[in-house]
C-alpha cells in the first residue's frame, strides 16, 4: 500500500472514529422517555406514576442565621433537567413567581438555597412529585418548611413557599385579558386566601365564582410601603371600601380601618386613572387619579406581602369591574321601561 493510500485510510478512519464518538455521546444524552412509544409503555404499565404536569412555585422568603451581614441568596428550583431560579436579595425576601414543568419519571423537585455571588449551595429542600405535590389534598400554601443544612455558615435555613399546579378551569376571561398563565394562578392563589381568611370554616362551593366585586376588593387590602415626599416611607393599610359606591382608601394601620376611621387619601375608584407597575423598580407600582379639586395626583407603593404584580393585577381588576358596572348600569337606565303586564 502506498503513502498516499495509507493516509486516505487513516483520514477515513479518523472520520469514522469521530462520528462514532459522537454518536455515543448523542445516545447517552437520550433518555428512554425521549421515545414516545417507551413513554407511554412505562405510564401504562405503572413504571411512571404521573403524567407530565406543570406547577408554579411562588418562592416567598427563606430564614436563617448567619454571621455573614447582607449576604445575598437566590432559590433554584430543579426538576430532571429543568432548572429555574428566582433574582437575588440580601433580605431573604423574594416574593417570585417560577413556572415549572415535572417530567414522567422524574424522582423529585429540589428546592436549593444558593450563595448568589459564589453559586455554593447553602441548604436544600427535596419534594417527592407525587405524595408531596400531586397527592397533597391539604395543598402547600405561604407554608415555612425546614431545609437541610448545607453550609456552616448558614444555621436553622428554612423557606416559605406555595405551590399550585397549572389548573384548567375555566374562569370569566373577559376580566383576566392579557394576563399571562402565571399571574392568573398567583391572582387566584391571592382571592382563595382571602376568602379563607374572611371565613376560615368557609371552603369554596361547586360552581361558587371567585371572581366577584365583593372578593376582589377584600384581596385588594393589606400592608404596603408609601413613598411621601423627599423619599420617605411608612407602612400603611389600604383597602377598596363601599357598597354602592367603592372607595380606595389609605388608612395609618389596620386597627385604624378597623374602628372605622377616615382614609387619607380617600379616592373614588372611578377616579383612579391607572395602575401600573415602576419599570426601573421591581417591587414598586404607581397609582394616578384625579382628585376632587381635578389635578393629576400620585401614589407611589411598594409591595410587602405579595407579589408587586399581583398587586396591580387586583385593582386593574377591580377598576375595570367598577367602571363595567357604571357602564351596564347607564345603558339600563336607557332602555324604555315597558309597561306592566295588566292582564288576568
């Protein structure tokens, strides 16, 4: 054999000896489940306990002891080879929604409290997807749960989580136009809170819509930051009040709203020009109205107890609402009354 017959067959070697590496690579990255045919076999069978499902996870804030001040974190939730995380934050306060999807066969969903800057794994938390999630009739709503110790630097870690699985039900989408998937879970996961908590004994009856005035202004109240002038804050209550007419008032705490006492700002709802989200602060949103004198006035916020977008959402909701109402209520008084019927 020639040099130049030699090094054609070293060449086609080569090759082969490439593609064959790379096919074993490629298979040992499928997994069995990759073959619809196999997936089904082992969900028939009972190999597979589940089907595929979704859940969001709203990641409230996690606790623990540390000698470290400030020390910034982050939750990763994964699930097979689905990995999501929350933003960073110092105060262990995150009030993040994450949407993730569980695969047929996979064993657990892992919850992990990570160092943000350093990505080292603090504490951890592990979830069995069928007895602690698909299973679980009691449901894991706003529930603190210990971690498993990770790090010395980090003592007693636990996390504060709700988790909802992706519902199908049906609900009036007129009101609900434009909002994502998630937000309509994290809205619904806030109004069947209120609801427990205005009535403990109470569970929601077949059929029973949540989507109500009278539900929705109950879930638009609650603790929250007012940003005065000159970049003061205080914590206050605020609250939709009324029953003709509904109010948005602002009130020094509860105790206050409790025994009846005047708001300050009290403002008519259909009043309320817009509520939108900051764009340069994640946890603030704006409302604009019109006072009685007419001027353009503001309130600035900051959420404390749930999501900065759940909050707009409700009192989009809820303006909306009213302003339907005003609407129907108008076109009623227009229709001709007709005539009793006098007839025996």
């Amino acid at each position: 054999m020639g040099g130049g017959e030699a090094c054609c067959v070293g060449m086609v070697t080569s090759i082969v000896a490439v593609c064959a590496i790379c096919g074993i690579t490629r298979c040992m990255k499928l997994k069995m489940r990759d073959c619809g045919c196999i997936k089904k076999w082992m969900r028939a069978t009972g190999a597979d306990k589940y089907d595929d499902f979704e859940m969001m996870v709203l990641v409230h804030e996690v606790q623990y002891t540390s000698s470290r001040s400030k020390l910034s974190t982050l939750v990763r939730v994964t699930a097979g080879l689905q990995t999501v995380e929350t933003d960073g934050s110092t105060k262990g306060i995150f009030q993040q929604p994450l949407s993730v999807f569980v695969e047929q066969g996979t064993d657990s969903v892992n919850v992990e409290l990570l160092n943000s800057r350093e990505r080292k794994v603090l504490a951890c938390l592990k979830f069995d997807p069928v007895q602690d999630i698909l299973k679980n009739k009691q449901g894991i709503t706003e529930k603190l749960i210990p971690m498993k110790q990770k790090s010395k630097g980090v003592l007693n870690p636990r996390i504060k989580l709700t988790v909802m699985l992706d519902s199908e039900e049906e609900v009036e989408r007129g009101l609900l136009e434009g909002m994502r998937a998630e937000q309509t879970m994290l809205v619904r996961q806030q109004l069947l809170k209120t609801l427990h908590e205005s009535s403990p004994e109470r569970n929601q009856a077949p059929g029973e819509s949540i989507w109500t005035m009278e539900h929705l202004a109950k879930a638009c109240s609650g603790q929250i930051d007012l940003f005065g002038s000159w970049g003061s804050k205080q914590t206050v209550y605020v609250a939709i009040h009324g029953i003709r007419k509904y109010q948005f008032g602002v009130w020094k705490d509860k105790a206050e709203f409790d025994r009846g006492a005047k708001a300050n700002p009290d403002i008519d709802l259909l009043k309320i020009i817009s509520v939108q989200p900051d764009p340069n602060r994640s946890e603030v949103f704006v409302l604009n109205y019109r006072d009685d004198m007419k001027l353009n006035r503001r309130l600035t916020f900051r959420r404390i107890d749930r999501t900065r977008d759940v909050w707009v959402d409700m009192f989009q909701m809820v303006i909306k609402m009213v302003h339907e109402q005003k609407d129907a209520k108008r076109k009623g008084a227009q229709q001709p009354k007709l005539p009793y019927n006098t007839s025996t």
